[in-house]
C-alpha cells in the first residue's frame, strides 16, 4: 500500500511538473504583448534627438492590426 502510494505521488508531481513547463497557448484572435511599455529617456537637453524602439509581437493566432497615428 505504500509503494502505490508513493508511487502515484511521484507520478502527479511529475504530471504538474510537466504541465507547467508546456508553454501557453495562444488566443484564437490577434494578441499584442509589449514587453517594456514605457521607456523613461531620463533628463535631455534642448535640442537632442532621443530614438528608442518599441518591441511589439503578436501572440494570438490570429493577423493583428494595429492603427497607430503620430502625436
């Protein structure tokens, strides 16, 4: 009784183990994750040109639009 008992134990620590390393699925529709959505130049001088890129990926299944307009 207690070989099975420890055996069963062993075996559901190895299923949870297992399923929380399987990665997530995605969604069905377009998803959009942004790693680092704020970035924080810090003190700039007059004048000075600061460029900085965004990463943005899409984790759903689906196409993913996105309607960005400059201002």
């Amino acid at each position: 009784m207690g070989t099975r008992l420890a055996a069963l134990l062993l075996f559901s620590l190895a299923s949870m183990a297992r399923a929380a390393d399987a990665p997530a699925t995605a969604p069905a529709a377009g998803s959009l994750e942004v790693p680092e959505a704020v970035y924080d130049a810090g003190k700039i001088d007059r004048g000075v040109i600061v460029h900085h890129d965004f990463v943005l990926k899409n984790v759903g299944q689906a196409e993913l639009s996105i309607n960005a307009k400059p201002g």
